[in-house]
C-alpha cells in the first residue's frame, strides 16, 4: 500500500505522538509498503532525520483555528509526488479537517487517529466554536476514526452525538530491543544496590508527579519504609517538583534524574519494583506503562484512557482515582506489601499483546479494509 501518514509534528520533537508515528512508518516500510510522513515545518532549523521513509513538510498555518488550508495545499503536492492510497490524519483538528476535504475531492479514503489531548474539552480547538464544528464535522465524514483506547472512543462518540463508532488500536510495544546489555550506565550508577520505584515521562502538570510526591509525603508521615523514589523525564514542572520535595521533607526520598534514554533506561525498567503512572488524564496510550509491562514491571496507575485497558486489579497491577493523594499512597503501600514478581507474567503477556508485530498488522487490516470498500 501507499499511506501518507499527516502528523502535527515530528520528529526531533519527542513525545508520544512523534514517536508512535515514526515507529508505525518503520515497521510499515519494513514489510515493503510505501509510507510519506507530512508534518509541519518546524520554526528554527531542525537536524536531518535519517529515516528509511520520505518526510515532507508543510507551512506553519496563517492561523489554525481560521485558516489551517496551507495542509490541505501540502497534502495536493504530496499526491502528486507519492500517488498515496489512503491518508491517515493525527488529530481530528486540523491535519484531520484538512485530510477529509481533501480525500473526499480526491475519492481517498481518510482515518483519523485521536491521541488524547486533541478530542479533550481542554483542547483549545475544542473551545473554540468554528474549529469545535469542523473538528465534529472532520469526525463524522472520515472513512474511519482510530482511537486509542475505549475511552476516547466514548468521547467520539459523545462529540458526534453517537453517530461515529471508532476503531480502538493500541499502542505498540518492543519487546526486544533496547534490554539493559554489558555494565552499569554512567547515568544510573548511584543506584547500585539500591531498591526503588520508578516513574518517567515529560515532568507536565497532567502527568500528576506532584500527586505522587504528596503521596509519598503521606506514607512518610505514616511511617511506611519506602524505597527510592526515581523520576525520570525532564520538563517545565521540574523547578516546582524540586521545591514540592523540599518543603515536604522528601529530598533524601527521591532522585530526579533528567532524561534517560537507551540503555540506562532500560536498565531503570529492569531494576525498579515496580512503576508508578499517576497521570491526571488527557492521554490516549502511555508508551510508558507498556514499556514496563514489557520488563514484567507491575503498575500502579491511575483510572484514566488507554491505562484501564492495560491494567486490571490483582492482575498487572493497581487502579486509583486520578488525583487523590491519599489513594495514589494506599496503592504503592500495597505494592510494597505484596510480591510485585507474581504480577510479572501477566504483565508480559499483555505486553506481548501489543507487539509492534501485532500491532501492524491492526493498522494494515484497517488500511486495506478501506482502500478495498473505496
């Protein structure tokens, strides 16, 4: 097949959207299908992305809410070059919006994937009436939405007043690469010896860190003896995290480390107890929680998006409400009570369940399901 793969942004940026496209057009250009990435031109120059696919770019929309159509005018280009089969737009609004009037002039089938933070009410184009209405407009007339996680679902669901019923697709997980191979990384080397729990991710307000410190504050104050406290991932709120952790005592209790990647990552993923997501929502799939699940790490999480799909009570691990202190403190003291090992085979088998190989071959299914009714 042919796909054009239409992203809000790209890589070098580095989030959870970026790095899902580019492993999704790698995997799909390994089995011999043709996939253009068409992104957004970045604001200052960028590094050269050496990728096995073509990347393209569009312009910076005069103004998105009002006047995104520069996609629209990128994707015709893009045609022209690739003679692409299918579109598959990230974000209803706007490469979604955009992808739709295209594809319906052009009589290419068009799916839209929904991440999370793009079909929330915080969505600023959700608050924003004309592109509120072409974000539901884009929804209903695509060939088909891909969500996430049953959740989003719901709320493509909600936003069409039921008329839309997604495609739910996971993310996807490897299992082989990146295992922690030779000595101790440099980065990770004070943790010789040392038992911890493990959280990471971009250090923002919706990852819910600062939940997490209370609730460590709480069990410190009750006299549970915890371990380590490892946070890995940089972001804006690491000055307030830091100064949160020093008012309450906690500086001996935790280590932020910055971001790590590769093979002190892994190492991380390989060491800890036990992982800790106590996001406050707005995400589709967290990468993390399923890269923990791979090493056979159980997970404390909390009752949000694609988290519910992957957890389950007594099984890969625990559930609490997002943003309650108190609770977030009752889940990792159970943790620490149990053995975090017996949950470990059913972490991997979920893990296993969302192989990058299996998760393909979902995407393809939907692709050429379309491509063939079109």
């Amino acid at each position: 097949m042919k796909i054009c793969l239409l992203l809000p942004s790209f890589l070098p940026d580095v989030g959870g959207l970026e790095k899902a496209a580019d492993r999704l057009a790698g995997e799909l250009t390994a089995r011999r299908h043709t996939v253009v990435i068409l992104t957004r031109a970045p604001d200052a120059p960028q590094p050269v992305i050496d990728r096995p696919f073509p990347i393209r770019h569009y312009a910076k929309p005069a103004s998105p809410t009002w006047w995104p159509h520069s996609i629209k005018r990128s994707l015709r280009k893009v045609h022209a070059e690739f003679d692409f089969e299918i579109v598959c737009a990230y974000h209803p609004y706007p490469p979604g919006y955009c992808a739709v009037r295209f594809a319906r002039r052009c009589g290419i089938p068009t799916v839209i994937s929904c991440r999370g933070g793009d079909i929330d009410e915080r969505s600023r184009y959700l608050r924003r009436w004309i592109s509120r209405r072409r974000t539901i407009w884009s929804l209903r007339h695509a060939d088909a939405v891909h969500v996430l996680s049953t959740d989003l679902g719901e709320l493509v669901s909600a936003l069409t007043g039921g008329q839309v019923r997604s495609h739910v697709i996971h993310n996807g997980v490897d299992l082989l690469s990146s295992r922690p191979v030779g000595g101790l990384p440099a980065e990770v080397e004070s943790l010789r010896g040392r038992p911890f729990i493990l959280t990471l991710g971009r250090l923002r307000r919706f990852k819910g860190i600062h939940v997490l410190l209370d609730a460590l504050a709480i069990l410190l104050r009750n006299h549970v003896e915890l371990p380590l406290l490892v946070i890995a991932g940089d972001g804006p709120e690491r000055d307030s995290l830091e100064g949160q952790a020093r008012k309450a005592g906690l500086t001996g209790q935790i280590r932020l480390l910055g971001e790590v990647l590769g093979q002190a990552k892994a190492w991380l993923l390989a060491n800890c107890l036990f992982f800790v997501h106590p996001s406050l929502g707005g995400e589709g799939m967290p990468n993390s929680v399923l890269e923990a699940m791979s090493y056979g790490k159980p997970v404390v999480g909390t009752r949000i998006g694609g988290v519910k799909d992957l957890i389950t009570d007594d099984g890969t691990g625990l559930l609490v409400d997002p943003g309650d202190p108190a609770a977030l403190a009752w889940g990792i003291q159970q943790m620490l009570e149990s053995d975090p090992e017996r949950y470990g085979h059913a972490a991997i088998r979920i893990a296993q369940a969302h192989s990058w190989d299996c998760i393909v071959r979902e995407y393809l299914h939907l692709f050429e399901s379309l491509a063939k009714a079109r």
